[in-house]
C-alpha cells in the first residue's frame, strides 16, 4: 500500500509511523488491505493499493500537519477504524449525562478515558468496575472534572495517553488539538527531575510529539519520566477541585495498553 496525491509523508520522529513512508495509521491501512485481499483472494493475484485524498495538500493548510513533519497532504488517521462525528456541544452535554447515569447508581468511583482505546486499556486495568463507571470524556477532561465534583463523586481516574495526558499536565482541560499544544519545556523539566541528563532534557526540548519525548526517555531509561507526568496531571486538574472534596488519580499508558506511569504509586 502507498500513499497517492493528497497523503502527507512523514518526515519527522515521533509520529508511530516510519520517516520517509506515507502517513496511513496501522489501523485503517490494516482494514483496507483485509478487505482488498478479500476481493482478489479468489483471482489468486496481488494489488497495489495507492490512497489518494482530493484536494488534501489545501485541506493540509488548515491543520498543523507541517509543524508536525507531514508534508504534502493530511493523514489517514485512526486507532479503530471507526470515526464517530460529534458536534462539541453535544460531546460536552454527553460527558454530563454519563456521569449523572453513573451517580443515579451510587457510584463514588469514576474512571475518566480520553477516547475509546483509552477506555478499553482502563477496562482492563479495572476489571472489577462495572461498565458505566468508565466515562469518554475525550477532550473534555475539565468538564468531567468539575461535574464529578458536582455530582460529590469520591474519586475520579484518568486514563490516557501520553499526548493528551501531556495537555492535562500542563493545565489545559480541552484538549482538541487545534485549541492546544504540547510544552515540551515543561516535559523537558519533568524529565530532569526523573533524572535524566541534560542533554535528553534538550533532546526532548526539541521533540516533535509528547510520543517522542516518551520514546527519548524509554530509550535512555529515564523510568519516572512517565509518572511524573501523571503526578503533574493530578496537581493540575485539581486546581478545578475547589471543595477538595474529589481525590484524583492518573494512569499512562502506551498505545497497546500496556501501564507506563500512575500517580499515586
């Protein structure tokens, strides 16, 4: 499979996708070869599969893709498969209403995800909690936050990602990626208090995604890196607990699920 006219190519690190290649995200270039194979599988022949986007090189000027290293066109995103349009409205009136169905059944305990893969990972760390406990809040982390206080809810969990998580640790309670960004200088901070070197706190000053700052500081194995960001997460998002009254704990995990950092520990 290849990208065509109108698909970036990756020419930055950090991205989960090899520099120099089209930007088709695992998932979606997964589902479309299954699904060609399945088509010729009885002609018993191979295809070349090039993805095309019309007009994607001016839709690409609306979005950061340049500042992220894709270059000539947008990406063909995705982490299941399945796109759900929403209206922000609507998304932030759902959030409220999720956790309101939860507190209708006395539950004290929410676990707040960014998104579905994030909830499917928070499910398997809390097998013990029943299904309407866990609440997509996407990026809505603040309205969450604050209406589980609302709702006297005891303690809230967040489950994430290190990109959005990396939002959060610096203060921002909407995390769209178009009304928000990632400071890397605080992530080079965090990194020298988990003892990093300086010259990986400058590696990671420079770094094109939070994903790379992950991945700089898994490769120099600097292993508090990730719970201090979670530990940042919880100081931030508390400031919205005014009656501290909520106790807020903080998960990061990696793009399979896989536990890299809690606060507390």
């Amino acid at each position: 499979m290849k990208g065509g006219e109108g698909v970036a190519v990756v020419t930055k690190n950090g991205l989960g996708l090899e520099v120099g290649t089209h930007a088709i995200n695992p998932v979606p270039r997964k589902h479309i070869s299954t699904i060609v194979k399945n088509e010729i599988e009885s002609f018993q022949m191979g295809a070349i599969v090039t993805i095309s986007v019309p007009h994607g090189k001016e839709m690409a000027k609306k979005t950061i893709n340049e500042r992220l290293g894709l270059i000539g066109g947008i990406s063909i995103l995705g982490t299941s498969g399945i796109v759900r349009p929403y209206s922000t409205a609507a998304f932030r009136t759902s959030v409220i209403q999720a956790i309101d169905v939860s507190t209708t059944k006395n539950h004290k305990k929410l676990v707040l995800t960014t998104g579905g893969k994030s909830e499917q990972y928070a499910m398997n760390l809390f097998r013990e909690l029943p299904e309407e406990v866990f609440i997509q809040v996407g990026d809505f982390i603040g309205v969450g936050i604050k209406h589980c206080q609302r709702c006297k809810i005891e303690n809230a969990v967040i489950v994430g990602m290190v990109g959005k998580l990396s939002k959060m640790a610096n203060g921002v309670t909407q995390t769209h990626q178009a009304g928000s960004s990632v400071d890397f200088s605080m992530l080079s901070d965090l990194a020298l208090q988990a003892n990093a070197s300086s010259s990986v706190a400058s590696e990671i000053q420079n770094a094109n995604t939070a994903r790379e700052s992950l991945e700089i500081c898994q490769r120099n194995q600097v292993h508090l890196f990730p719970d201090l960001i979670c530990e940042k997460v919880c100081t931030s998002m508390s400031k919205h607990n005014k009656e501290e009254s909520l106790q807020i704990s903080c998960f990061l995990v990696d793009f399979d699920g896989k536990l890299l950092g809690r606060h507390p520990r």
